[in-house]
C-alpha cells in the first residue's frame, strides 16, 4: 500500500496479528518487510512507538473476493510447486536435527 | 459497528465452521453478513447448509436463522448434546469437512458422539480419513480425549463417493488440560497409507515405491502400508491417494496427503507427497499447520492457565492471524507470541491463557 509511508522497520507481530484495520496479507508483508517499494528505509524510525493511528482504515479487508490462502475452510496448507520442493530437498541438510537416529553436525541440543 | 449488540458480527464466508464451532462453545449468538453477496452464487452453499443441520442436530436448543438470500445466518448456539446421529453428507465436500469441526465439540457434549457419515471419503482440499485418525486425534489425546476412534466403513472416492465413516468419541471431559510443548518435533518414525478403491492395487505399490524413494536419504524408518479396498465396501468411484505422516517418540506428528486424479501418474503423487511432509516438517514448530488451529482453540477453551506451543515464523500465515482474530471476537482473549530464547531458530512460544471453559454437561468437583 502506498498509504503506509510512516512504516517502522520492524514490526511486533504480537500487535500486528490483532489490528484489525490491516489485513492478514499486509500483516506478514510487513513484518517480514517484504515491501520494500518505497523509499521509506532510513533506518531512522526503528524504535519509534507503535500506533493505529499511522494507518488508512482498510474496512474493505473482509468484503473482498474470496482468498482461499486465508481461509481455514480450506484443510490442505500451501505448498510450493513440485519442483520447487524437489530442488529444495535434493540435500537433506537444513533438516537433519529434525530425525531422530541421525548423526548431528555438532552437538547442539 | 454492530445494529445488535447481542451478536458477535463477521462478514463473508471464510472460517464458516469455526466461527459457528467458537460460538457453540462460548455460547455466544453470531451473525454471519455478507456470505459470498458479491458472487454469482450468493449465499451458502449445500455443504455449509449441511453443515448447519449436523450441528443443529448435536446440539440442544439452537437457533439458526438464515436470511432469503442466504447470504446472512444467525446463529444462536444450544448445548452440545451429542448422541447417535447419521449424516449425509453432499457430494459437493467430504466426510472430513464434517468430521474436522466435530473434533472441537465432542469431548464437551453431553452424551458420547456416535455419528455416521456417508458420503466422499477424500478430496484435494480437505481432511481425508488417514489425516483425522493419525494427525487430529493425537492432538486431541493431549488435551485429554483419549477414547476417540474414526473407523472407516467403506471408502468413497469422488464424485460418486459412497463412503462410510464412523466417529465415535467416549471420553467426555469437563475441559481440556493445559498443554505444554516447547520443543521443535524431532521425528522418530514416518508411517503411512496409500489407498485405492476400484483400481488396479498396483497403483498402491508404485506410490508407496516413489514416497520411500523420496524418503530413504532422511535415514528415518518409513513404514507405508498398502490399503486396498474392492468391492462392496469401496464406493462408487474409483480413486487413490497417499497419506504420509510423521511421528515423535511423545506421539506428535506432522502430515502430508493429497489423492490422485483421472490422468495422475502414481509415482507423482508419491513423490509429491513425500516432498510436501519434508517442507510441512521443516515448517513445523511443535504441530503442523493443519493441526495448529485445534491445538489453538483447545488451548484458548483451557483451564485459566497459561499453556504454550511452540511454533515457528513459517507457520504465521494468513490462515493464523484469521484465527486468531476470529478467536479474539468471540472469546475475546489474544495470544502473546514470545520469541524462543535459548537457540536462534527464530521460533516462537505461543503463550495461551484459557477462558476457563467448563462443559455445561459436566460437574466440576
């Protein structure tokens, strides 16, 4: 959203999950600060305090075409494509502390 | 915002079943506006109609009104009663559709759940059976439901489907014990199911083949079983699919599962599928996606305690913070994330303090 200019760096997503004005997608944009379109990363305003008042009322957010990555109707989580997930896991590295039986690199438990 | 003050209000069609599960078990009326008002299909469709009467008929006393164009319900919730009930369920949703929400109320009725489903017993977007009987029944088993079984009758594949299914759920608890689990799932064991109704069992073989070809780097023991239905009992349509799943030496477990279509080839979903429970492992903190809003919302109906889970940065998605928001409206609680300290995968402890729900059935001592 260009709206958001007064945008913090980094985002408590604690308070994040329950502004209601922002919808859920915007939510994680921020704060995984994926929209890093606009100018407005100074690094200046980092600790400044949180405040709805910095956004435009986004009331729209729930009338809005079905968004089926949203919507817990739907059981089956998102998945990356095929082979996206094949040329991840071609190596088993990242995973590996997470099987029991596996010998660690170190000893980090 | 709201005219009635007496309701909880939400807009639109999204998390239809959990908003009318939240407000049986807070016993708060909701109003549901604007259900798909923009659509060329306005209003419910048959499944959450079907839905609507399932839960009409396990509980005492609700009140469900839906206007003409069926684009706004109110819903006033009874007692959860439970008892011995048979579902039809459309064609247009499976079996699971229906069974996911019953998971939420059954321990909280009056009497034992006994219900029968019949209809499609898989499809792309829902639970299938494998799913609910080794991925949302451990889960309930550490709240406390020990004594829930779902025993397949017959499968049914879509479209014709033909299936039948049987929830049975005998432990009634006053209210769900307070859960703790603050270590990421360390997998001891991966098991599973490949299924098929009306089709060659060979298909079977070559997706467990193609899953534990995926597999076998990861050093884990796999145990796929075969599962083939014939006959009577196996539905109208023929059909396939896999299911892989998980586990820990403490009974956790993570999922993946997908069936297969007209034109499938047997190795790609096997494949697929053991790739999606790699990714579904590696995104998952103490539970899995799918199970993440069930442990949430057993944990919000907890004693008024504060119980925590782990859970990593992946898996706050959309469908999370709808939750979440949704379980705030009605309960009015909110959860406090808390960043893991003591090692730097960036995860998070998700600490919940229950509403100190009690089973309106049952006696507190």
């Amino acid at each position: 959203l260009k709206g958001s200019q007064n945008r913090r760096r980094k985002w408590d997503i604690g308070k994040l999950i329950y502004m209601d004005n922002i919808p859920p997608r915007e939510c994680l944009k921020r704060w995984r600060n994926e929209d890093v379109g606009d100018e407005e990363e100074e690094g200046s305003d980092i600790e400044q305090d949180e405040g709805e008042g910095f956004f435009k009322k986004n009331d729209g957010s729930f009338s809005k075409a079905h968004d089926y990555e949203g919507d817990l109707e739907r059981f089956s989580p998102y998945f990356d494509k095929i082979e996206k997930l094949m040329e991840k896991w071609s190596s088993l590295d990242s995973l590996k502390d997470r099987f029991i039986g596996v010998p660690k690199p170190e000893d980090s438990k | 915002m709201s005219s009635r003050p007496s309701y909880v209000v939400f807009q639109g069609s999204q998390n239809f079943r959990l908003r009318i599960m939240l407000a049986t078990l807070s016993g708060k009326a909701v109003k549901i506006e604007k259900i798909r008002s923009n659509d060329l299909n306005p209003g419910l469709k048959d499944y959450e109609v079907s839905f609507l009467r399932l839960m009409e008929s396990v509980t005492n006393g609700s009140a469900i009104e839906i206007s003409y164009t069926g684009t706004t319900v109110i819903y006033r919730p009874g007692i959860i009663v439970g008892g011995s009930v048979t579902h039809n369920c459309p064609m247009s949703k499976p079996v699971g559709y229906f069974v996911e929400p019953m998971l939420y109320l059954a321990p909280f009725s009056k009497r034992k759940f006994s219900i029968v489903f019949r209809g499609c017993t898989a499809s792309h977007y829902d639970a299938g059976i494998e799913v609910i009987k080794w991925g949302l029944l451990p889960v309930l088993e550490r709240f406390g439901v020990r004594e829930c079984a779902l025993h397949t009758l017959k499968r049914g594949s879509p479209p014709q489907g033909g299936g039948e299914v049987h929830l049975i759920v005998d432990s009634l608890i006053p209210q769900p014990i307070t859960m703790h689990n603050l270590d990421r799932i360390t997998i001891a064991s991966i098991r599973g199911v490949a299924y098929s109704t009306r089709v060659s069992p060979s298909m079977v073989n070559r997706m467990i083949d193609a899953a534990r070809k995926v597999l076998k780097p990861v050093n884990c023991e796999v145990n796929i079983s075969a599962d083939v239905w014939r006959g009577e009992n196996s539905g109208k349509s023929p059909g396939w699919g896999i299911t892989l799943v998980a586990a820990t030496k403490k009974g956790w477990c993570v999922f993946a599962e997908d069936i297969g279509d007209a034109g499938d080839v047997p190795e790609d979903i096997g494949t697929k599928v053991a790739y999606q429970l790699l990714e579904e492992i590696s995104i998952s903190g103490a539970v899995g996606r799918n199970q993440l809003p069930l442990a949430i919302v057993y944990m919000i109906i907890g004693k008024e305690d504060i119980g925590r889970l782990r859970i990593t940065r992946d898996q706050i998605d959309e469908k999370f913070i709808h939750l979440l928001r949704d379980i705030k409206s009605i309960f009015g609680s909110e959860i406090y994330l808390k960043p893991v300290d003591d090692d730097d995968t960036g995860d998070l402890i998700a600490m919940v303090k229950g509403v100190g729900f009690t089973n309106t059935s049952k006696k507190i001592a």
